[in-house]
C-alpha cells in the first residue's frame, strides 16, 4: 500500500535515520491534529489528492520534499477527517525502510 506525506527538505537528514516519527520535537500545525490517537499518528494521504505542491504544504513549507511510504499489507490506516477526502493517518512511527524520497517541487516541477 503506496501513500504520501510532504514535508520539510530541512528534516529529511532525521526522516532517513529515524523514520517518520508520531511524536516529533517539533511540529508543524496547530494542536487540533495531537489529541487522542490522532496525537501519536503520522499523516499520509494518497497521490491524487496529496501532491504537496498544490495543498497547504506548498505554503507551510520553504522547501517541500515528498515522501513514498510503502506500507506492509493489513496496515492500518484511519480516515483523516479533518484533512478530507484522501487523507489518511497511521498511529505510530514509520520506520525509514518504509520510505522512499521522490523528490522535492523544483524536481518535480522541472
């Protein structure tokens, strides 16, 4: 199961060694998105709807990267509501053998 999450190019060195963490030193949204299981999740949606370049990422972040995640079989993904349509989030850490980096918009838009 193939799903994406945009991010800053400033925290890939963290992403790569670490993985895609629930509970990061720090965060990028208001706390609306950090109660209940949603708290301790890691937002990802899939390609249609997520493309960073034209969602609320391109403006959040100076340098946006994408992120592949290629989930094992039967995993768990619950319906983001308040992200919509195509919006998912996995609760726990994402180890950094499940991503793959696609690039960031100047490779994609290039």
């Amino acid at each position: 199961m193939r799903f994406y999450h945009a991010t800053a190019k400033e925290f890939l060195p963290s992403i790569l060694s670490r993985g895609l963490l629930s509970d990061p030193p720090k965060r990028n949204y208001d706390g609306q998105y950090y109660l209940g299981d949603r708290g301790n999740a890691v937002y990802v949606c899939d390609y249609g709807y997520s493309s960073p370049w034209r969602t609320c990422h391109l403006g959040k972040f100076r340098e946006p990267i994408l992120l592949e995640i290629d989930f094992p079989p039967k995993t768990k993904l619950f319906d983001d509501e308040l992200g919509g349509s195509g919006c998912y989030y996995y609760v726990g850490d994402i180890p950094p053998e499940w991503i793959t980096v696609l690039g960031t918009k100047e490779a994609k838009d290039g």
